[in-house]
C-alpha cells in the first residue's frame, strides 16, 4: 500500500473513533503515523494535534447540531486547560523520543483500562459539583494534550460525567469542545518548533478523518456506546502492548 492509501485508511478509522465515543481517535492517530507513515514521534504528536483540531471541530459541529454540547460547563472546563497544555506542547519538544513514545503507551494502556471498566453513572440535577475538581481535571487534560499530541477525550468523557455529573450524551458532545480548545492552545506553542510535516500524507489523512467523524456520530445513534467502547478498547491495549515492546527493546 502506498502511503496516501494508509492515510486515507486510518484518517477514516480515526474520525470513526472520535465521531462516535467523542474521544479516543487521537490515541490511534499518532501510532498510526508511526507504524504506518513513518513519522517520528516528535512529528506524529505535532501532526496528531492538527488531525485531533479538525476532527473535533466537525465532530462537535455535529453534536451541537443535535444540542449535546453544554457550552458554558464545557468552557470553562476547557479553560482550565489551555495553559497546562501550552506549556506541555513547549516542553514536548525537548524531549528524547523514547520517553514520549513510552509516555504515550502508558498512557494508552489507561484509557483502554478506563473504557473496559463499567462506565460512572452521572447524577443529573444533584448538584454535587465542585469546583477544584473540575479545574484540576481539566488542567490535566490539558497537559496531557500538549505533552502527547492526544485530545483526551478519553478521559474528558468519563471527567465529565463523573465531576459534573453530565448524561453521557453531553459528555460526548462536550469533550469534543474541550478537545479542540486544548488542541488548538497546544498547536500555538509548537507553531514556532519547525518541525518538517508531510503534508501529502495529513492533508488526506484529516479529510477521511473528517468524513469519518460524521459517521461515527451517526453510529453511535444505532449501535450501544458500552459495546462501541469494549472494541475500541481490545484494539487499543493491543497497540499500546506493542508500542511499549517497541519503545524498550
């Protein structure tokens, strides 16, 4: 396969991903750079970032459309972490790429263990909301993105429900707001790193990931978000296992 054909297949798969469960398309986005188009990682989180910035945004088009975007909760969510993922984009650069390679895995291996476990049931109109917690959770989230080129929607969602006590509709939706802002602030500090990018190979890669989206979101009307996830999570330890072994032999 060339490379334009792999592009056009795992932008497709990422946008799936993210359209559906509102998070999670980025922790395949930068192993699919790596394994399959040969980016290095320093470029693969750089070029992850810009992927995760324009499939958020049409993927939050779309759940805004359908009303499942809290703006204000997730404004201020997402707030809290434009700084966090500034200054972890800026240190990202300047680190050895085994370490971010590693960082990545662990992290991956959190979200599939986050996915597989049952999911936090929200307590609507309770009220049991706290302040420190949400910030700090969107400060986190935050740094994860700078550090690692990943939206975080795969914690966001889970954040969400559990810290602001969402439906996990709106978590979807909202994520989907916090993982552009933090996208997008992370990007601004890595604009000035000149970091060579292919764009022959991320240009196509983000319009199948863009069509892919708008799938995913009609997928997660017909098929059960718990099953969705189970999949996506099998699939993610198997890709997380195999970066780790790569990164330490």
């Amino acid at each position: 396969m060339t490379a334009l054909i792999l592009a056009l297949i795992a932008g497709a798969v990422v946008g799936l991903v993210l359209g559906a469960l509102g998070g999670g398309g980025s922790v395949l986005a930068v192993p699919a750079l790596i394994y399959l188009l040969g980016f290095t990682p320093a470029q693969a989180t750089t070029a992850g970032l810009i992927i995760v910035s324009a499939t958020s945004l049409t993927a939050l088009y779309a759940h805004a459309r359908a009303g499942r975007v809290r703006w204000r909760a997730g404004a201020a969510f997402a707030a809290a972490g434009i700084l966090p993922a500034a200054a972890a984009g800026a240190a990202a650069t300047h680190l050895p790429q085994a370490v971010l390679t590693i960082a990545f895995a662990a992290i991956a291996i959190l979200s599939a263990g986050t996915m597989l476990r049952p999911a936090a049931t929200a307590r609507p109109g309770s009220g049991d909301v706290r302040p420190g917690r949400a910030a700090g959770a969107g400060a986190g989230l935050g740094a994860l993105t700078g550090l690692l080129g990943v939206g975080g929607g795969f914690l966001a969602v889970p954040a969400l429900v559990t810290v602001l006590a969402f439906e996990m509709e709106a978590a979807v939706g909202t994520s989907l707001l916090i993982i552009t802002a933090n996208s997008l602030a992370s990007l601004v500090t890595r604009s000035g790193t000149g970091a060579s990018l292919d764009w022959a190979v991320i240009g196509p890669f983000i319009g199948t990931a863009i069509l892919g989206a708008w799938d995913g979101k009609r997928m997660a009307a017909k098929v059960s978000g718990p099953r969705l996830q189970r999949v996506f999570a099998v699939v993610l330890l198997a890709v997380a296992v195999f970066m780790l072994a790569d990164a330490v032999t």
